[in-house]
C-alpha cells in the first residue's frame, strides 16, 4: 500500500495535466502496476487533496468503554466464543445475566450491545483476546495462500493420464528421532507408466527441492507435463510453485491427511525407498552421495527389469471392492507400448535396455547398499571415508544360487551393534537365612511375615529394621506358591501337615481348603 501510495503522488499530477488521449495511457500503466479495477484509479486518481482537519467535527465513537465492559463479560460467560456465534447468543445470554444480577445495564447500552456487529465485536475484543491468549497472536498458515491457489487432483481424479503427470513425495530418513537435519529422498512416479525417479536432498529446502525436479526430468524417458504435490510446506511454498507454472508443469496437490490420494507413490515408497534403504538415520554430504550413487543403479534395475501391477478397474458390489489388474510387466514395457510416447524417447530406451545388464546393475546394488550400511545410524562428521567395492561380477553371479543361505544380503537393515554394560546381580542380605526361614514356615505354615522379620531381628538387630517387612513379605510368598504347586502336584506335604494346618496354609496362599485337603480329584 506504501508503494501504491507513492506512484499515486508521483503520476497524479501528471495524468490530471494530461489530454484525454494521453490520460488512458497513463491510466493503462497505472491500472498495470497496482492491479485496481480501471474505475477505482480513475477515482483514485482524480481525488482532491484532504485538506487537514481542524477537529471541530470529530466523530463520536458509538461504542465506547462501557460497552466493551459488557461485551468482555458475555464473552467470557459464552466460554469465549467468536463474534460470529456470540452476536446471535447476545439476545438470549443477555437477558439471563440480567435476571440473575450479573449484568445491570440501562436501556442505551442494553440497545448497543443488540446492534452491534460481529466485526464491532472482534474489534472491541482485540486486546482482551491477545492478554487471555498470553501475549501471543494467533499464527496464520504458513503458505497458506499458495496452497489455496494449487487446485486439490484426489485419487479418482486421474482418470487414466498421459506418460509425464507424476506423484511427489519426501521420504525422510530420520531414524527413530525427527530432531535436527537428516538426509531425505524425493520420490517421483509417473501414473500412466509407473517409471519411478528417486533423488536425495540433504536439506528440505525450496532451492533443493527445485534442483530435484530439474534432475528427475532430465532423467525420465519422457517429457515431464505435471507434478502433483503433498501439502508439505517444502513444496507448498511461492518459489517452487512459480517456478514449476514457469516450466509449464500443472501444479496440484492432494487432501490434507489423506496418503491414498498419492497411493502411486506411497507404494514405491516402500518397495523401493524402504526396501533397499530401511529405517536407519543418515546424515550429512557423504551420505548424501552414497544414496546418490546406490539410486543411479536402482533406477535402471527397477525401471528396466522390476514388473509391477497397474490397475484396471475397480467394481464395487455393496461393502466388497473387486479389483483386477494389467498383467505385471516393467515400467520401460509400459513406456515403449504408450502411444504418447513419441519414437525419438523410445529409441532412446531401447538403447538403454540393449546395454543394460540385470547381474551387474543388481551387484551395483549390493555394492552401494554395503556403503551405505557403513553410515546406518552415524554422525557425517564421524563416519570412516572407505575406499569403493571393488565388485567382482564373475564371483556374484556364482553366489547368487547360494546367497539365500546367508540370511539378510542388506547392509542397510543391519543395525550396529551397541554393547551394553552389563549389571552384575548383587547377592540378597537373604541368602544366609534362607534355609532358617524355610524350615520356620516348615514348622509353622501359618507364620506370618512380620513373625518373620522379628524372629530375623533378634538373631542379626545390626542388620534387619522394621523397614525390611516388604522384603520379608516377598519371600515368605514365594514359599508359599511353591509349596502349593507341591500339593497340586504330589501332595507329599499333606502328609506330613495337620489338617487343621494345611488348610489354613492353603488358605493363605489362595487355594481353598478341600484343595489343600486333597479332596478335589487329581
């Protein structure tokens, strides 16, 4: 507004010196650079000078301190409800305030607070609101007009698309914990072929993220028409949306909290990302290039020889949703039989497939994913530089008949092993006695805990205190639940115990007396 303001004092005079014909060009360039409609610049522009007010005629404010008084209370007995719905509240919470004595008002106030509009209300409540929320405004969405402006493509809304609308989506490699800066792989998949791009970006930045798109085109087989974002502020952001409308990409984006609207990539998130990648925190430039390097080798792996499924169609019959699928042949299969696809890109990719070797693109795999396991869980500044695998494709392919022996292949699932104190078992106070305490409860089933502890006060006072009965309780239990498997199972000590005794042994151990008594059938 400042600036609009200063073109207006600088053109104004100008355009009101100037002849008709020379005004509407004046009026073109100004309606060009502010954006107002062409009949408010005119009256914007033929506006007489405001000459300073004298303040003889001020403007009495209708609502002044005593209705705002008023208001802060409705406010606070409606539990602080907006303006919206407490102007409508007004006519009934009035009235009960008043018959109850909470509120006396006379009848000019009573009116005001009737008429007053809910704009009147926010701006009356302003700071009462800022001083009840601590101090602190309420924060607006960040990017919240650049995501209004990206129109919403769910997951019906596809309805078979040309080979170049992809799927985008971050998957973060953070480890257990979020905190502080982690590597990440930005996922793009096609929808019409499947061909799946992935590219590590070290830090989620809008500059980072626009150099990924610049690398995954180049790399598809075909030209890119569109991309179709999350609401993740890195790609919901003025300068990534500018720049892919610039390049004549459709820019949308999906719901809000709904993954099934970009089901195409969260599914190669976890049988590509995940699968080769795992769980494991990686941090830093080095790893940054080590994931670089092992999706140089996965791209073609999984875009030249990897079949996956493509829906057909989809038929519901009540609550049971029958799906069938295109038999599973590779993303390139897709792109070659696609006929928008023009022949110079499937050349190219026919090319690609003539050259490319599956042994030794899957042995590059395993080279990159043992790098990587190295750096599973470590600091970059800390991680131990290595020399490259040096792969041998004759003793790969040899041990591919054998490898399944070998358990888990992936460096990058294998966890590093912490070594853990070990805590050394301290012998019990409990241990010389133990013998003496059994043989007491031998002799007397019925002792209790704290008959016990006095006996074991008398022998050692310097060692056992009255503090010591929960201890005591602990033993004298467990001896009496193994002296009650003896008598489900053998029932020896019944024998040797009277009746009177065993049951009410048994009784305190929580078995009933005819179980004590061996009544009950084994």
């Amino acid at each position: 507004m400042a600036t609009r303001s200063e073109l207006v004092e600088a053109i104004v005079d100008r355009y009101r010196r100037a002849r008709r014909d020379d005004k509407g060009r004046v009026l073109d360039e100004f309606v060009a650079v502010t954006g107002y409609h062409r009949k408010h610049a005119i009256r914007v522009l033929n506006r007489r000078e405001m000459k300073p007010s004298s303040g003889k005629g001020r403007h009495l404010l209708r609502y002044e301190n005593d209705v705002r008084e008023a208001l802060i209370v409705l406010w606070e007995a409606s539990e602080r409800l907006c303006s919206k719905r407490l102007k409508p509240l007004i006519p009934v919470l009035l009235p009960a305030l008043e018959r109850h004595g909470q509120l006396a008002l006379n009848d000019v106030l009573r009116s005001k607070l009737m008429t007053v509009s809910p704009a009147t209300i926010d701006r009356l409540l302003t700071e009462v609101r800022l001083v009840a929320r601590g101090g602190q405004r309420r924060r607006t969405g960040m990017s919240s007009a650049v995501r209004r402006s990206v129109p919403v493509r769910t997951f019906g809304d596809w309805d078979d698309p040309l080979p170049g609308f992809v799927e985008v989506d971050f998957v973060a490699h953070s480890g257990t914990s979020s905190s502080g800066s982690f590597v990440q792989t930005m996922v793009l998949t096609d929808i019409a072929t499947g061909w799946t791009e992935c590219i590590p970006v070290r830090t989620r930045d809008s500059g980072n993220v626009i150099m990924a798109i610049k690398l995954a085109r180049s790399r598809f087989p075909f030209p890119l028409r569109g991309v179709d974002f999350d609401n993740d502020s890195a790609f919901m952001n003025a300068l990534v949306v500018s720049w892919c409308r610039s390049e004549d990409l459709e820019v949308t984006r999906s719901r809000a909290y709904r993954k099934n609207d970009q089901a195409h990539v969260e599914q190669k998130n976890g049988a590509i990302v995940r699968r080769l990648v795992g769980y494991g925190r990686f941090v830093g430039a080095d790893a940054t290039a080590a994931l670089e390097r092992l999706y140089e080798v996965v791209r073609l792996n999984v875009n030249l020889f990897q079949p996956s499924f493509k829906l057909q169609e989809k038929t519901r019959i009540g609550a049971r949703v029958i799906k069938r699928y295109h038999p599973p042949v590779p993303p390139a299969a897709r792109v070659l039989a696609h006929p928008a696809v023009t022949e110079a890109d499937k050349e190219r990719l026919r090319t690609l497939l003539a050259t490319a070797d599956p042994v030794l693109l899957f042995a590059g795999v395993r080279a990159a994913q043992e790098e990587l396991g190295k750096r599973v869980d470590r600091r970059g500044l800390n991680a131990r530089v290595d020399e490259p695998l040096v792969i041998d494709l004759r003793s790969f392919a040899a041990n591919l008949k054998t490898a399944w022996k070998n358990g888990e292949t992936r460096a990058t699932h294998r966890r590093p092993y912490r070594r853990t104190k070990p805590w050394p078992k301290r012998p019990s106070m409990y241990e010389p006695y133990e013998t003496l305490i059994k043989d007491w409860l031998k002799e007397d089933p019925t002792l209790s805990a704290a008959a016990v502890l006095q006996r074991l006060t008398e022998i050692a006072p310097a060692r056992f205190k009255e503090k010591n009965i929960r201890m005591v309780q602990r033993l004298v239990k467990t001896w009496r639940m193994e002296m009650a498997g003896l008598i489900i199972l053998d029932g020896d000590w019944i024998k040797r115990v009277p009746v009177s005794t065993a049951a009410a042994a048994a009784a305190d151990t929580g078995i009933s007396a005819f179980a004590a008594l061996g009544n009950i059938p084994r």
